[in-house]
C-alpha cells in the first residue's frame, strides 16, 4: 500500500509548502535588517516608517517559522498514514469557512475539524456542493486535508469544545453529510466495467423480452432474454461517461443566482469595450492603481506636513510600483489574451457539443466537459475547457449557465498553442459567451487530462448505511 508521501502531487506540494516558508522567513529577514538599518542611520522624520517596517518584518518570519512547523507536522503524519477519502461539508459563517466536517469511513461518525490556514488557501480546497476531501491523520489530534489528488495540503485540528462541535456537526447532518454516497478510496483499484451480457438469478422461466426497472441515470431500453440482461448501448471499456458526470453536475448544481449586466457584443464591438474582457485582461487592476496614485499625487501637491513626507513618498513608490507591475502584465499577458479570445468568440462556423458543467476542487473554477452532440449515454469525454468565473469576486459563479447539462456552441479553432496541440475555443452557450482560461483539452492520453477529469467527478461506489 502506497504511503500518502508516495503520491508524486503530496510530496510536490509539501516542498512548495516549505519553500513558501522559506521565502517568507527570508523577506522578513531582509525587512528586519533594512528597518535596523534605517534605525542606526539616525535619519530625521522616519521613525514612523521604521516602525511599521520592523512590525512587518516580524510578522513575516513569525509566520515562516509557523508554516515551517506546519510543514514538519504534515510531513510526520503524511509519512506515517495513507490517504482516505471522505464526504465533507464546509461549516462556517461567512463564504470563508474555517471548519469541515468529514464523515468516517464506516458512515457512523463525523469529525468536526479546525482549518489551520489563511482563508485564501482555505478557498483551494473549499468541499462543494457533494464534496470529497482527502485526510491522512488522527481526527483526535490533527492531520492533513486536500482535495482529491492530493495536490493541495492544509493542516487541520480537532474542534473544541463539546457544544461547538455538536452544532458544527449537526449543521452538517442538515446538509446531508451522512447520506451521502461513499467515495472510492485512493488505495482501491478502478473499478472494471462489465461489458456483454450479465447474468442474473431468476426463480421463473424467462421466454421473451420484459420490461425492467432502470435507474434514472441509465435511460436506455433493457430487455431480458433467457436469464440474461443485454444493454442496447454498450457501456466503455473504462473511465467516466456522459452519464456518470451529468448525474454529478445535477447534484453540484445550485439554484441560478442574479443575472449579470448585460454588456456589449463582442460581435459587433472591439474588446475593450467589452467589460468581462477588459477584467479578463487586467484593466481594473491598472485602474485601481492609478487611482491610488492620482491620490497620492493629489496629498503631494497640497503640500504634506514635514513629518509625514517620508511616509507619503514611500507610500507612493509602492503605488508606483504596483502600476508599474499591473501596467506591464495589460500589455504583456492581458491584452494579447483578449484579443486572441475575441478573435475566437468571432469566428465561424461554430462546432456543437454537449456540455457537462462540473467544478475542479483544486481552486473552484468552472469546468466544461465536453462530448460529441450524437453520443449515447456512454460516451467519454472528448475535451475538457477550464473557465474564467463570469461573476464578481464575492460571487464568482454568478452567469455560469444556469443549467449543468446542455449543448454548447465552440467558435474558434484558429489559434493554437506554441507546440501546436491545443486549439483556443470559446463556448456560446444560451447566447452568450463564457471566456476559457487557457486553451481547449482534447482527449489524447495525457496525464494532465486524466488528472483534472479525476478531480472533477471522484468516482462513487456505495451509499452511506
């Protein structure tokens, strides 16, 4: 049995985990000794400055040593466990949950669990609607949470406090959690696909063909001949299916939210006019910092007392900074990526396929699944097609189709990536266009491919008792 550091995602993750540590404990080093510095100078009017510098600097390597300590945790409990996969509810009070609650493998218990994490790397595994997390650890003392692959780790602790836990447990029981279908864990291999007829007891002589009950996810015609059942689609030799995905996106599937704004055709005007490109391309953050310098400007001219002039003109080398940076990645990345995706939402003729709308756990981020308009039931993926959230950042999934199945429309095909493989789409879906955040995966044997479409819709194999 492979050890949870054996899995080549864990152990790549732990060492940026640690090199993260490292590199905080080094800026806050640096910003130490630069504050010390400043200090012995004995410059006149910075000792405001200094302060805030040498605050910064502690924060920093506090926080590097923690996560160093962290990650020595993880380490321990990784090498001495193996992965289990578990349902999981994400409990809390705000969009930034700092609580999970797991259920035990036997489906008898739940363990209410403490995140020990900053919120924005909480949202990297955030469980959603029929979530599944991986955890390698004690739930009486800590271990290590992640999302299915293992390529994302974060440190979890038993929740205290008897009265707490029975309300966070609770509140899971109410969403759910213990009757959720059981995931396969890591360890198992996959499940083989019975292909053929199938044979099956019966107490009677069976002459012709009888109707059979089928399940809502199988909606094709069964007949029995003799003792046998005969599929009149034939299943495929293996991996996830039109069926199998569409009934995972139906239960990640949430009410439809407020519409958006309408805003302007991309067919009939340039991209900039476009307000979800020019976010895609990175014009609101050169808006906000050159608002923030026109302020600072604006204090510099009215002519700042004498004492807090160095504050403000270190202040402003920051906000310069900051256009600097956001103008250079409008011209570098944004621009050019916008473009390409209004040269592709443009194109003609469009190509149909299927669409399965489905969330990767690593992030969040929408993910079309994509197949052929006249497959069965039993169709595999043809591609894969990461998307950018439409909505604002407090809602992200807001003008996502409000449907998870259903047929979209691809424009492009024109553009392709440097080596050649991977074409740049755009989905038209109900009349609108929804921007990819790279290029179109095709199915051709990639890990990468098969990884995402792993995490995607973690196979199920029983219900919880």
């Amino acid at each position: 049995m492979t050890g949870a550091l054996g899995v080549e995602a864990t152990a790549g993750a732990l060492e940026r985990y640690r090199r993260r540590a490292g590199r905080l404990i080094v800026v806050g080093v640096v910003t130490l000794a630069l504050a010390a510095a400043v200090g012995i100078t004995g410059i006149i009017g910075v000792s405001g400055p200094v302060s805030w510098v040498l605050a910064l600097g502690i924060v920093s390597v506090g926080g590097g040593i923690g996560s160093l300590v962290l990650a020595r945790r993880m380490r321990r409990a990784l090498g001495a466990g193996v992965w289990s996969a578990h349902p999981a509810v994400a409990v809390g009070q705000s969009r930034y949950a700092t609580s999970v609650v797991l259920r035990s493998p036997d489906g008898g218990e739940a363990w209410p669990l403490t995140v020990i994490t900053t919120r924005q790397r909480y949202e990297l595994l955030r469980p959603g609607p029929d979530g599944v997390l991986w955890w390698c650890g004690d739930p009486r003392r800590g271990g290590v949470l992640a999302p299915p692959g293992g390529g994302e780790l974060i440190w979890a602790k038993p929740l205290r406090g008897a009265r707490v836990r029975r309300r966070i447990v609770a509140r899971a029981e109410s969403e759910g959690l213990m009757l959720r279908a059981a995931p396969r864990q890591p360890q198992e291999p996959a499940p083989v696909p019975v292909t053929g007829p199938v044979a099956v007891a019966a107490d009677v002589p069976v002459t012709g063909p009888v109707a059979v009950d089928v399940p809502d996810a199988v909606d094709v015609p069964v007949t029995v001949h003799g003792r046998s059942v005969r599929l009149d689609q034939a299943r495929p030799a293996s991996g996830p299916t039109y069926a199998v995905l569409a009934a995972h996106a139906r239960r990640q599937a949430m009410p439809p939210g407020k519409a958006l704004r309408p805003e302007a055709d991309v067919r009939k005007v340039a991209w900039w006019r476009v307000r979800s490109l020019r976010r895609a391309a990175g014009t609101t953050r050169v808006l906000v910092a050159l608002a923030f310098c026109a302020a600072v400007g604006a204090v510099a001219l009215t002519g700042p007392p004498e004492e807090g002039a160095v504050k403000l003109y270190a202040i402003g080398l920051l906000v310069l900074g900051a256009l600097v940076y956001s103008c250079y990645g409008l011209l570098v990345t944004g621009r050019p990526a916008a473009r390409l995706m209004a040269r592709a939402a443009t194109s003609s003729p469009p190509t149909p396929r299927r669409y399965v709308l489905l969330y990767d756990p690593q992030g969040g981020g929408p993910v079309l699944v994509l197949f052929p308009v006249h497959g069965g039931l039993y169709v595999q993926p043809e591609g894969l097609l990461p998307l950018i959230p439409p909505g604002p950042p407090k809602e992200p999934r807001r003008g996502l189709p409000p449907r998870p199945v259903g047929t979209a429309w691809l424009h492009g095909w024109r553009d392709f990536t440097p080596d050649g493989r991977m074409p740049f789409v755009v989905p038209w879906i109900e009349g609108r266009p929804l921007w990819p955040a790279g290029p179109y995966w095709a199915t051709d044997g990639r890990p990468e491919f098969t990884a995402l479409l792993d995490r995607l819709a973690p196979p199920l194999e029983t219900r919880a008792p």
